[in-house]
C-alpha cells in the first residue's frame, strides 16, 4: 500500500503536458487527485476550472475541494523575446501573474487547512532561469526567481507546523510545445515531464519529512 494512498491531491495547470503526468503520477499510487486548470478538460481524476489569477476564482474552487494534503503548484508558463527595455507591461504582468501569483492564491488558499491539520506537502514549480537572469528571459526568469523566494519564505514559516514546502528547477521539459518552438535542438537531452513527476511524488512523500524550503535542480542533460 502506498503511503500517497488515500491523500488528498490537488494539481494545478492538469490540463498540461507536465500537469497531466503530475495528476497521472500520483493516481497511479492511489491519491485523491483533482486537476484544476483555466480551460475545461476530460481526465480519469476530478478536474474543475478556474483562473488561478483571481483571488476570488482560487478561493471558490478550493472552498469546493475542502481539505487538502498535498498541492502540486503546476501551473505556469513561458514566453521569451523582448530585452528588458523592450518588455511590455503586458509580458511582464503575464509573466508574474501566471507563474507567481497562481502560486500566492493557491497557498492562501490552502494553507490555513493543513495549518489545522498540522501537515501538508506544497511542491513548486521554478526553473532553472529563475536563479540567474538569461537574456530575452527578463520576465519570465523574474517570476520563477519569486517562486524561489516564496517557497524559501514559506518553508520557514511553516516548517514547525508540519508543513514541507519545496520547489523543482527544470530546464527545458521535453513537452509538445517545446518540440515545436526548439525543432533543431537534441530532445534526448531535455527532461521528461515523467520524470520530473517523479520527483514531485517524492517531495509528497514522507522521506521528503527533514526536506524544506529546497530548490531541486532537474535538469536531464541540458
């Protein structure tokens, strides 16, 4: 019997190419899973829509859910181009509120619940970029540097509470979407959304217990 047995999962952006493995990865060790993202979807687990970049949207869905035991942060995305002096307030506010504000909304959210509990597993999604600037990736490598620094913050607050909160730093997952931005480059190389899944499995898991506040590079080969 899995430990993840029974617990109550909920995955953001689970209509994703990344979100969907999560989802499929902890359903597969008999979790509860409901996959929550901003378009509707058919899954084998529980889906339900919403805008995570809305306070309101977020508290109405996880008010729906009731209590939680693990939140695997999923949702984001990625756009390059601009240089930062050519960045748009429009980039730069999509940038922030799809990769760093669906993260505040859903831990506000969910925190209060596992603080009544007295456990809970919070799993982030960063990357790479978010520890270092890369050129045409201002926006993008800000919002994922906040995500950083919100799962380091929550980490030690929570910790003496029973409560883990870590984050992964992929590079580039080896997704559909990618393929076709990156046709000339060597997917062998990229991280496998599976595998990546397998590292938020064991973040969820109790051998993650001592683990807080850590950023985990994931990066295959690349």
């Amino acid at each position: 019997m899995s430990e993840i047995e029974r617990m109550r999962v909920i995955v953001t952006g689970a209509a994703g190419a990344l979100g969907s493995k999560v989802a499929q990865a902890f359903l597969s060790q008999g979790a509860i899973v409901t996959g929550i993202d901003v378009i509707t979807f058919d899954a084998e687990f529980e889906t339900k829509q919403a805008d995570l970049i809305s306070k309101e949207d977020t508290d109405r869905v996880f008010s729906e859910i009731g209590q939680v035991d693990v939140l695997a942060n999923i949702a984001g995305g990625f756009t390059m181009g601009d240089s930062v002096v050519d960045t748009s307030d429009t980039t730069w506010d999509f940038m922030l509120n799809l990769n760093s504000r669906t993260v505040l909304n859903t831990v506000r959210a969910v925190v209060p619940g596992m603080r009544e509990k007295g456990a809970g597993k919070i799993i982030n999604i960063g990357a790479r970029n978010g520890q270092r600037g890369v050129g045409q990736m201002g926006a993008y490598s800000a919002s994922k540097s906040i995500v950083i620094r919100l799962t380091e913050s929550l980490a030690d607050e929570l910790k003496a509470e029973g409560i883990n909160v870590n984050c992964v730093l992929p590079s580039i997952i080896d997704t559909p979407t990618n393929r076709r931005d990156m046709p000339s480059s060597d997917f062998s190389k990229w991280v496998k959304p599976e595998a990546l899944a397998k590292v938020v499995l064991f973040l969820a898991s109790s051998a993650a217990d001592p683990i807080h506040g850590a950023s985990i590079p994931v990066e295959g080969l690349s």
